[in-house]
C-alpha cells in the first residue's frame, strides 16, 4: 500500500519496479520475480517496469530476462548500457554495450507483438 499513500497524497506519478529478491541462488545478484509482475498487472492500475540489468547483474541474462518481463506485462524495462561497459563507473559487469542494447530493443519487437503490444521506435543516437 506504499504506492497507494503516495498516490493518496497528491503525488499522481507512481511507477512500481521489479528489480530482483534476495534468494539462496548465487549465479545472480537477484531473482527476477515476475511472478509479482503478473500479479501486479491484476492488482494495481500504475505502470510497472523491471529492471533486468540489477536483478541479474550479468550482461549475458539481461536481454532473456527483459523479454520475459515484456511477455509477462510489464509497462518498461530500465536497463544499463554504456559505450564502452567495461569502463562503466557503476556496474559495469551488467552494462550493455549501445549496440546490444540497440539489438535487445529490435528483438523485444516481436516478443511485444506475440503478446498485443508494441516497443517504442528506437531513435538513432551516434557513438561519442
């Protein structure tokens, strides 16, 4: 009911985020529950995103992850890129690089598609 008091008091911008629980799984940093996603899409009205990136915390599982997270109902995702991801100053690990995260966006089409959504078109950005 965090979200609702928020709400109650005035502040109409509310977005929930999955980022990942605490487990006893150690290949990750978190389990990505989107489970809760799914329920939350039946419980709640506010927008949800899942952040991949956090809850794996290896670059490899973000793009699978992501796309079960649109499959599943999810509102957007946040996710980590940097030019160069190995220099990234935080989190470099589960940073994407701009090409990959420019691939994941164009292979989340048809995931949305199979599940009557769309993706946003994707503006070309040039490498500085």
């Amino acid at each position: 009911m965090a979200a609702e008091y928020i709400l109650s008091h005035g502040n109409p911008d509310v977005v929930l985020c999955e980022r990942g629980i605490r487990s006893f799984d150690n290949y990750t940093r978190n389990v990505l529950d989107l489970g809760a996603v799914a329920a939350l899409k039946q419980l709640t009205h506010l927008p949800i995103i899942v952040d991949p990136s956090h809850a794996a915390g290896k670059r490899e599982l973000v793009a699978p992850l992501a796309k079960a997270a649109i499959a599943c109902g999810a509102d957007g995702l946040m996710i980590e890129c940097h030019p160069v991801p190995e220099e990234s100053v935080s989190d470099a690990r589960q940073a994407l690089s701009l090409e990959d995260m420019v691939e994941l966006v164009e292979s989340l089409r048809p995931v949305a598609a199979a599940v009557g959504r769309n993706v946003c078109q994707v503006e070309e950005f040039s490498m500085v």
